[in-house]
C-alpha cells in the first residue's frame, strides 16, 4: 500500500511539473550497442507565474532497476556524447526558459553497452547551483523522463 501511494504521489508530482514545463525530446524507444545517433532536446517555461528568477537544466541517465534504486549510467553506456549548443548545467533567467532553449545531442553508445531498461530524465531546478549533487529536490521546478531500452 505504501509503494502505490509513492507511486500515485509521484504521478501528481510530475502531472503538476508538466503543467509548468514543457519538456521535449525525440529519443527512439530503443538502441543497440554501438550505435550513434542525435536527440533533439528543448525546454520550455509555461507558467510565467512560477516563483523563480534563475534555474538551470539538468540530464541524467538512469537504469530502471528491479531494486527501484535508479543508478546513474551515463559513463556506462556511453563513450562519447556532445551538446550543442550546452544548454545543460548553465544558469538561465526566468525570460530564457519562457522563451525556451534547445540543443542536439550527438551521442555513442558503447560496444559493450548493457542491454536493459534507461531513463532519460531532464530536471529544472531553481537557482543558480550548476553542480547536480548539490541540488536540493524542494527546488525542483521541472522533470520528465523519457524512457528507451538498449536490446
């Protein structure tokens, strides 16, 4: 009973972050190992009443583990990956989000890539704080996840 009202509690959380942002992406639903590809990535503020003057943009990759533990993987899966223009880890003003900002992310999946269920997971956070292990989750504005499985 308890992990459904975590997982209920969690739903209204993200339907109400929804409300706020608009996060989008064109990641495939699946990879192989050692394949390549680009991700088209943009974030955008909706509700220009939101109480925040600057936020940054955060993306993680995480397995979906049978623990629900969500380790991060990005080095393990990937030997190469840029953004271009960097949107991520950068301080933005309220007016940029309304405006909204994007990127491509090229990337490379290792040969040895473990085949599995991931997360792709774009956070905004409140702030001007640009290290991701110092954000504090009460000062998270944004986040969706964005599933895909490496076969």
């Amino acid at each position: 009973m308890k992990s459904l009202m975590f997982v209920i509690f969690g739903m209204l959380m993200a339907s109400a972050f929804a409300q706020n942002f608009r996060i989008a992406s064109n990641l495939a639903a699946s990879y192989e190992p050692g394949a390549s590809g680009t991700v088209s990535i943009s974030v955008q503020l909706l509700n220009p009443d939101l109480d925040f003057s600057q936020a940054v943009v955060f993306l993680n990759i995480v397995e979906i583990d049978e623990r629900r533990t969500y380790p991060q993987v990005m080095h393990q899966l990937f030997s190469a990956a840029d953004a271009a223009p960097d949107i991520f880890k950068t301080v933005y003003s309220k007016e940029q989000l309304l405006n909204g900002v994007s990127t491509n992310l090229v990337f490379f999946l290792r040969d040895n890539a473990k085949p599995g269920s991931y997360s792709m997971a774009i956070q905004v956070f409140s702030g001007n704080n640009t290290d991701p292990n110092r954000v504090r989750v009460q000062d998270r504005l944004g986040i969706q996840n964005f599933g895909f499985s490496i076969d």
